[in-house]
C-alpha cells in the first residue's frame, strides 16, 4: 500500500460515516520524454518565469490570480484556497445509486481504490461493499480532491471497492456529431455471421500482462543505434506491414472469409513432418 494516501475522508450513506482512505489505482508507464536542446552546444534549453517589462522574477513573487475580465486579475493566496468551505473535501456522501450500465464509457476518467480507514471502519465498508455487490448497483456522489470537486462511483472490486473520478457532462463531446453521418443501412446478414464468427474465434480472457507499448520500445532502439552511430545518421528501419488502403476497396466477404482461415495469433505451427526413407527393392529369388 502507498506510503501516504491520496485523499483521506469518509463515504456518508444516510447516517452512516465510513473512514475511508483513497490511494492511486493506476500509475504512469515507461513513456519516452525528450527534452529540447540547442543544437550548436548540445546543452539542454531552460525557461524562465519573466513578467512584459520586468523581465525574470523571483519565484517568491508569484502567485496564483483569476482574470475575471480581460488584463485584470483578483490575487488569491494558498491558504485563502484552502479556506474555501466544501464538504465534500472531507466526505464522499452518496445521494444515488444506478446500474453501472447507464453511465457511458466516456464519463470514466480515473480510478482510485478505496480502503477502510481502520479496523472499526471495517465492518460498515464490508456492507456496503456486499449491498452494492447483490444490487448491482454503483453508488454516485461528489468528492473534492486536488482543488477540483469530481463526480465519482464508487463500485466493488474484489475484497474492496473502487472510486472512478467522472467527466462533467459539458466535458463530453456529443457522438452524434461526430457519427450523423453514418447511414442507418442494416449490414448483409451473411457479412455479419462471418464477423461475429471471427469475432468469436479471436476471443479469449483479458489479460493486460500480453500488451506493452511498442513505440516506447521502438524509440529505445532508435536511441541506442544513434548512441552506437555516435551521433552520425541511421538508417530507418524497413517497414515490412503492407501499406493500408483509405477505403475498403477489397471484396468484404473475401477478407472476411481468408480471416477466417487465417491460424490463431500465437498458434503453434504444425511440425513438418519427416519423410519416411524409401523401401529398397526386394532381392529376386534364384532359381
């Protein structure tokens, strides 16, 4: 378990208080990170914090500011942000519960897991982990976290339960604008039971551990061919997939159909077979 918690508060249900504390579910993957440098020295460009005709300043001097009109800005300080009254910067109260089918995959943003505070909060966090478990429901309310008040769920997950941050409704775009224009015309009846039987065929268990991130991979080899090139050119890497058309201009049914009689991602391949050694003629018998 993290060392310190991400938040630390209580889930409120009616009058019942559960301490509860809230650690990061998630965390960030080997991603690439460049950094810009000047190439005539190969030193790295630093920034400065500079103010229109004052030029660099102290970072003592600055502070946070809310332009409420064009040019003009109310100073805040931290701790008259801290100050700000919410309630829900202490207390998770859930004010409703719905099927976790009616909120859309687009609202989820973060997930946190949730864990009793102590051992007397154990017993409260365990019914309310079963209730949601028999309803199948997802308990909804509102949290402060990080100067930020989030819609959350709170949802089971195994022996605990999960918190998952949501979007604002004016933070999603609507799908309809993007997919109007995309006719109502039903599929071919055939082309969708070759579909869904390859669908079927290609199915197996989640499993996270059988995907890694391919390009940071391929830019660590890239790095370490130009390291070794000292810091001369390097051929680029012949791409050997075959280019993808703009359009479906092959036959639907054709591709689906050699898709289908395609081997499994992962199969083994038969093993050849060794051909048997040829029978010698039989010696004719003398007379």
């Amino acid at each position: 378990m993290a060392a310190r918690a991400y938040w630390q508060g209580q889930i409120r249900l009616a009058l019942v208080s559960i301490p509860v504390e809230i650690y990061p579910a998630t965390k960030s993957g080997a991603a690439v990170t460049f950094r810009q440098i000047h190439e005539p020295s190969g030193k790295p460009v630093k920034y400065e914090k500079t103010v229109t005709g004052i030029g660099a300043v102290d970072v003592d001097e600055i502070v946070k500011g809310f332009e409420y009109e064009k040019g003009s800005y109310v100073l805040l300080k931290p701790e008259e942000i801290e100050a700000v009254k919410l309630e829900s910067k202490k207390t998770l109260e859930l004010t409703q519960f719905v099927d976790a089918h009616e909120i859309d995959v687009l609202y989820y943003e973060k997930p946190y897991f949730v864990v009793p505070a102590d051992d007397l909060a154990e017993e409260a966090y365990v019914v309310l982990r079963e209730a949601l478990k028999r309803t199948k429901k997802v308990g909804l309310g509102q949290l402060a976290m990080r100067g930020r008040e989030y819609i959350v769920s709170l949802k089971p997950c195994g022996r605990g339960m999960v918190i998952e941050t949501l979007r604002y409704a004016d933070e999603v775009n609507k799908a309809q604008t993007y997919f109007r224009e995309i006719g109502d015309a039903k599929p071919d009846p055939e082309l969708l039971d070759l579909a869904e039987t390859l669908i079927e065929k290609k199915s197996s268990a989640f499993d996270a551990g059988k995907f890694h991130d391919r390009y940071v991979d391929a830019v660590k080899a890239l790095v370490e061919r130009k390291r070794k090139a000292k810091g001369g050119k390097v051929t680029p890497e012949k791409d050997d997939a075959p280019a993808r058309a703009g359009s479906n201009v092959i036959d639907l049914m054709a591709a689906l159909k050699k898709s289908l009689d395609a081997p499994k991602a992962g199969a083994a391949k038969p093993a050849a077979k060794t051909p048997a050694p040829a029978k010698k003629p039989a010696a004719k018998k003398r007379a």
